[in-house]
C-alpha cells in the first residue's frame, strides 16, 4: 500500500534529482582541474615579450620554450 508523500525516489526528485546529482558532480570536478592550456600560454607570451625586448637571446627563448612545453 502506497502512504501519500515522497515514494523512493533521490531526494524525492526522482531521475530528476539524479541528473542534478550528477551536474552538480561534473561542476565541482571541472573546476577542480588545473589549468595548463591558460598557464603554458601566458608563459609563451611573456617569454615572446622578453625576446622581442631584447632582454634573452634566441638561444635561450628556445631552451625556455622546450622547457614551457615540457609542463
């Protein structure tokens, strides 16, 4: 016999509940991952800048490079 109110269900919400369980999940784990595109690149521009400065040979903007990508 059914009693009037929440049967079973997550939360209540049923699968409903379960896809929000699971989007909250995806947001927490997306913004807990590094950002190594947006480091690497601005490292890349710095080291681009220095160079154009004069402030570092080619030789080593190259050697810095290889070390950039590396990460």
């Amino acid at each position: 016999m059914m009693s009037g109110g929440m049967n079973g269900g997550f939360w209540g919400f049923g699968f409903f509940g379960i896809l929000i369980a699971i989007a909250i999940i995806a947001i927490i784990v997306w913004m807990m991952q590094p950002e190594k595109k947006s480091s690497g690149t601005s490292s890349l521009e710095t080291l681009k800048e220095r160079l154009a400065r004069g402030e570092i040979s080619e030789e080593e903007y190259d050697r810095l490079k290889k070390k950039i990508a590396k990460k």
